[in-house]
C-alpha cells in the first residue's frame, strides 16, 4: 500500500503499534485503543483492515497484539520522520517551547511532501533528536540502537543522564522545565522509598534535590553513566 493511499487514521495506528511495541515491548488492543481514545472494537477492526490490506500492514494474533510488518514498519517510520523534523524545525526556527511542538507536529506530519520533508532535513542539519530526545529515523529510516533504561528502574547511588522524555503532554514538560529535567541533564539518584518507589533526585545544577514519583519517572529514559 503506497503512503498517497494511507489515511490519517491508518498513520496514526502504525504510528502508535510502532511507538507501543518499542516502550511496551507489544501493542495490544486495549493499549492501542488508549492512546488513540478510541474503543477497543475500533481498534479491532482497524488492525483486521491493516492485516488484509495489500501489502499487510501489521499482523495480528488474538491474546497477543498487533505487530508491523516491513511494509507497515516503513509507513510508521516515515510519519515518525516528518513528525519529529516538524518538531524540531518548530523548536529551532520559529521558536515554539518543547511542549508546544507536538500538537502542532501532529497535524503536519501527514500532510507534508518528500521534498519538504529534505528541505527541512538539510535546513536544519539533518539533526538525529527531536526536541524531546527522540531519534529521528535517517533518510533510509533507520533507528539507531539504544541502550536507554527508564528513570523509575534506576537504585540509589547511581547516576544517568537524560536522553528522552516518552511522554509529550505539556503539562509534564512544562514540569520537566521547571525542575531543569531535560535532555542530556546529569543527574544522581540519593535515595528511593520502598513504600511508593519514589526517587529523591540531584539533578545537575540545581541548588536543591527533587522528589518524584512513578509518574514522572516511567516518562523520562536516561542512559546510565
């Protein structure tokens, strides 16, 4: 199925099984039908029309979830892309905050050409993060390996630094900002309580430590240093 016949709707589910499969390790139809706002059976026959489409899209197993094929693995990391250069270019060039790009980026992403797509690319120096941290795919829509762990799986003594934040809602990036918790931020973990799992955190060039719960720490990657 080339990308002119693939709906907004279509991007986003591969989208998302792309995104789910990735931080979940699968995409299930429950999942699928939260992160889209949808219900379950519209999740449901969406993945029954993206496994019979020509060529499939994903594949599905009932119990197990949704997973993309090849064909519809490209289609994702091609939305990805426009997504995450959209991002960017937003961020670097007409000055939106990290936590005003996503909206904006979603409603370009599937309407944007190859072409635009290369401009932007070039115009920004074919950067590899978006403003969150995240990769974005190279022109033969590659991904590189990562060996990110989740803030939240992190013990006492050791130290990180952040690489993304999994969560684009502004309301937690306008937090993340605040406590100075953005990419490529230093940060050592003091203590964490048994009772809620909370971390009590020093993060590089704040005066003081911070305390966070699941939250926050499920939503922000780091690479351990």
């Amino acid at each position: 199925m080339l990308r002119e016949n693939l709906t907004v709707a279509i991007e986003d589910y591969l989208k998302t099984i792309h995104e789910l499969t990735l931080t979940d390790g699968r995409a299930t139809t429950n999942r699928i039908a939260e992160c889209l706002e949808v219900t379950p059976a519209s999740v449901t026959g969406m993945i029954q029309r993206l496994a019979s489409a020509d060529p499939p899209l994903v594949a599905y197993h009932k119990h197990h979830g949704a997973k993309l094929t090849p064909d519809g693995e490209r289609a994702a990391l091609e939305v990805i892309r426009h997504h995450r250069l959209l991002e960017t270019f937003l961020q670097q060039t007409l000055g939106y905050t990290w936590d005003e790009v996503h909206a904006e980026a979603d409603r370009l992403e599937h309407v944007i050409s190859e072409e635009l797509e290369e401009r932007i690319a070039q115009s920004l120096g074919n950067p590899t993060q978006d403003p969150h941290g995240e990769p974005i795919p190279n022109r033969e829509l590659q991904l590189p390996e990562q060996s990110w762990v989740r803030l939240s799986d992190l013990a006492p003594g050791q130290r990180a630094a952040v690489q993304r934040v999994g969560s684009p809602t502004p309301e937690l990036l306008r937090y993340l900002s605040s406590i100075g918790m953005v990419p490529t931020t230093g940060l050592a973990i003091l203590d964490r309580s048994e009772f809620d799992d909370n971390l009590r955190i020093q993060i590089e060039n704040q005066p003081e430590p911070v305390v966070l719960g699941l939250k926050v720490t499920q939503q922000v990657y780091v690479e351990v240093v």
